[in-house]
C-alpha cells in the first residue's frame, strides 16, 4: 500500500550586506538594516508514484536563470524531474535586486552576482531539507477569505479574487500540523519607498501569526496569486510596519480559523498527483513614439501637481504617483524600442513557462509576470474544479500582464508592459488547454 510522505523546510535568505531595494520605479533605495528576516520555504509531497515540490521565496521576482539552476542541482540530489519543482516570489518591494539585464529603470543597481549564487545555494539547501524531512502525513485543502486586507488598487469596486487556499499537512503519528501552503492574490505593497529596512512586508506577518497560533514546528510557504492590479492600497491606515502587521496578523487569522475548521474527514492518508508542463511564445508590444511618450509623461506629471496642490485623498494621489512612474518607464521602452535594446529583454523572457500541479481534483497553475487578477477569474470560471493560480513562478515577464481595459485606460500597469493584453489571453487559452487536455 503507497503511503502519502511530505516534507518542509525554511531558510533565512536575507542579504548579509547592504543592498538595493527593488520594487518601487525610478527610486534610489539602499537597505539601511533588517525589520524582519527574508525566508524561503519549501514542502515536497511525495505519494510513492511522483513527488513535486513548491518553493516560496521572499523576493521581488525570481528570474528563469535561478529557477533553472536550483532545479537542476535539486533533481541531482533527489531524482525529482526539474519540472515537478516550483518556485515564486511573494514579490516584496523590500528585498534586493535579484536580476540586472530585464529591467530599464535607469536608477535599478545591477543585482549583487555574491548575492545571486548565495540565494540559490539557499534554494537548494531548503528544497534537499525539506526533502529529508518527509514523513508519513495526511492531508487536506481549504478556502479562506482574504476580503478586506487589501483589493483592487485602482477602486474599490473593481475585480478581486479574495480566495486564499490553504493546503494543510499533518504528521500522521502525532496529528500535529507541520505544514501550510498558501496562495494570495496581492501586491505586498504597504511598505513604500521610504521604508530601507528588509522585510517581507505583510506575508511575514501572516506567517509570524499562523505560526503562533498553530504550533512553532510548522512551516508555512506564501504564494503571490495574480495581483498585478491588486494591492492594499485603498485599505492601509498608514504605510508602516505596524500596518504591515495589522494586516498580516487579519490575513492569518482567516487562515488559522479556516484550517480550524477542518476535522479529520476532511483529510486524505493519500492523494493522486499530477503535473503538466508547457511555455508560449507572446506577442511583442507595439510602443508609442518618443515624442508620444513624452508628452504623456508632462501630462501625467502635471495632473499629479494638481492633486497635491488641491489636496486630494492619499490613495488617489498615489493612483496618479504611479501612473507618473508608468509614464517615465513608458518613455524608456520607447527608446528602448526604437535602438533595438527591447529586443534583448524579449528574448531573456520568453518563451513563458506554464507548469500546472494536481492534488487530486485541486489544480494550481504556476505562471511567471504579474497577471492581473481578471486572469485568475477567468480560468476559474471556466474550469468546474478548483483552481488556483500562483503567478511570479519560474521566471519573470519584466513588467504586467495587463487587461483590454487596462491597456485602453493607459495607466501604470499598461505603460510599463512590454507585452499586450492578447498575451495574457494567450496564457490563459494555453491553461485551459492543458487541463483540458490531461
């Protein structure tokens, strides 16, 4: 009879020097200190037939380059195939800068190459931890409910997706909990740029209060769902730390209540895994001129001197700040574009990299960039099981996997893109072929 084994593992990943913080555009920002360590953690579910593993790291993006090689060393030490590993960024804004060659910010520090090989020895080490930690487990999935720690950054009333599952795992010979993976749609954005202290923004509360409440031996991973468009902005008090932990502590203790509820028929001693594997090439954006780019970025600027000068509502100030950002990034593909230097960012990121993961009837798809939330929506209305979407996985898309609407609107998220709406649709098409095709 096969016996469901899993495994975790954490590992501090902060940098030991200081560095550049990446996240917030055309801002010069070097750690001055560490608020609260960066983690990677690690699960391995094993069920006698396959073994897969998920990895969440608190970084701003994790490029193709570092994926491929922790996955090629870890496959060597374990036999497990490089495409059952996964690997994403909870995508704090207060973590160093991981890759040098995508991005065309013009103040962005070239990553630290120490820092680069220090982070994947890491990886490495949590997954062959974790690996070693297996044990006989059960297993079980739950859905709680991240309404109101933060939603759609351009209005309150726009698209969401507050659906947090939580995979649980527990030691079969003492019932005790050793190991949560979670998923969550949002921009782990409530520290801003005048914060130079590393942290994991409000995913290392949640895990500081899951922790706490449901035993000191577990460990939990923290995924970024699609959150391209989602952030907390229009739900903070202020941008500190003690917010940082308001909010983390609410979305934690949703969680712990969620996994509270569950009894002991809601957990399997086994379970039938499943991995699809597949990239895509995406289509390559169509830039305005430079001329364009210009005078959109002094239309942008002056609109934004306008509402400080009137006193608008912070959030809205900041909507108009970030469009600003969007427009000077804007500029720069532009230019970018038209020297040829674009050409070398498109081919550092595609093709794309789409793995989708089974536990039994539940899918997690891992997709890389940051896919707007009408994405996740999308796939999960059109699949009658349950799916959820990891996105910031396997590598970087260099900017947003923006919506039509979006892209005809023009803000932040639209102008700093180097691909069109149609690629985001195209990533989906490919999804739901894959399951289909299972």
């Amino acid at each position: 009879m096969k016996k469901l084994q899993a495994g975790a593992a954490i590992i501090d990943v902060t940098p030991q020097k200081p560095m550049f913080l990446h996240g917030y555009p055309h801002v010069e920002r070097i750690s001055e200190g560490i608020h609260d360590p960066l983690y990677a953690s690690a699960l391995i579910i094993d069920n006698g037939e396959m073994q897969i593993g998920f990895c969440a790291v608190d970084v701003v993006f994790i490029s193709r380059e570092i994926a491929a090689k922790v996955r090629k060393r870890v496959y060597k030490q374990t036999g497990i195939p490089e495409q059952n590993l996964m690997i994403s960024a909870s995508h704090t804004h207060s973590g160093p800068v991981i890759f040098s060659d995508i991005f065309y910010d013009p103040v962005v520090l070239k990553a630290d190459p120490e820092y680069i090989s220090y982070l994947v020895d890491k990886l490495v080490q949590v997954y062959i931890e974790a690996f070693h930690n297996k044990k006989e487990c059960k297993i079980a999935l739950t859905i709680a409910d991240g309404s109101g720690v933060g939603g759609n950054r351009r209005s309150k009333t726009d698209a969401v997706d507050p659906e947090v599952p939580v995979i649980v795992l527990k030691d079969i010979k003492t019932d005790k909990i050793f190991a949560i993976s979670t998923v969550y749609c949002m921009h782990p954005t409530i520290l801003h740029e005048d914060s130079k202290l590393y942290s994991a923004d409000f995913p290392g509360f949640t895990r500081e209060y899951i922790k706490k409440e449901l035993g000191e031996d577990g460990i939990s991973l923290y995924h970024t769902g699609p959150s391209g468009n989602q952030s907390p902005r229009h739900f903070v008090k202020s941008n500190t730390f003690d917010e940082a932990q308001r909010l983390g502590f609410m979305l934690g203790e949703r969680i712990v209540k969620s996994v509270r509820q569950l009894d002991d028929t809601h957990f399997k001693d086994w379970v039938t895994l499943s991995v699809q594997h597949s990239s895509v090439m995406l289509p390559q954006k169509k830039f305005i001129s430079i001329e364009a780019a210009e005078k959109k970025e002094i239309l942008v600027r002056n609109k934004l001197k306008q509402m400080r000068e009137i006193g608008a509502l912070s959030s809205e100030i900041r909507t108009i700040e970030c469009d600003w950002f969007g427009a000077e990034e804007n500029k720069q593909l532009a230019e970018m574009a038209v020297n040829g230097k674009l050409e070398k960012v498109y081919q550092s990121v595609l093709p794309a990299e789409i793995n989708i993961i089974g536990i039994d009837s539940n899918y997690f798809v891992f997709l890389p960039g940051e896919m707007f939330v009408e994405y996740s929506l999308i796939i999960k209305s059109n699949w009658p099981e349950k799916i959820f979407v990891v996105s910031l996985s396997n590598g970087v898309l260099a900017g947003y996997l923006v919506t039509e609407e979006a892209e005809q609107e023009g803000g932040y998220e639209a102008s700093n893109s180097i691909f069109p709406a149609k690629a985001g649709q195209i990533m989906v098409k490919e999804v739901l072929r894959m399951l289909k095709d299972e």
